[in-house]
C-alpha cells in the first residue's frame, strides 16, 4: 500500500496527529531519497559524457597533428 492511501487510513485513528505527522516524515524522507538517488545518478552521467568527449577531443587532436 502506498505511503498516502497509509495516511488517508491513518486520518481516522484517534492518534491521527502522531500518525499523519510520522507518515508525512517517513514519505517525505523517501522522496528525498530518490532525489538523492537521481542527483547521484546524473553526476555520474555528467562526468561519463565528459570523459567522453575529452577522449574524443584528444583522438581528434593526435589525428590532425
């Protein structure tokens, strides 16, 4: 079950306060998570392409000496 149907059920408990707050934070750290996760992922796409293209730089280069 996914964490906002989790919320959506919690809204009904008598410690709904507690529990939304808690889900909320728990959701939210997930999120982040994965943005984390994502941003990671494209430095190190980033830094793939530009290896490849200073290599292809230098190829070029020795071919026209």
């Amino acid at each position: 079950m996914s964490t906002v149907n989790e919320i959506n059920l919690q809204l009904g408990h008598p410690l709904n306060k507690k529990c939304y707050c808690f889900l909320l934070f728990k959701y939210t750290l997930k999120k982040l998570l994965h943005v984390l996760v994502f941003l990671e992922l494209s430095k190190l796409q980033i830094k793939r392409l530009q290896n490849m293209r200073a290599k292809e730089f230098l190829l070029s280069s020795v071919w026209q000496v």
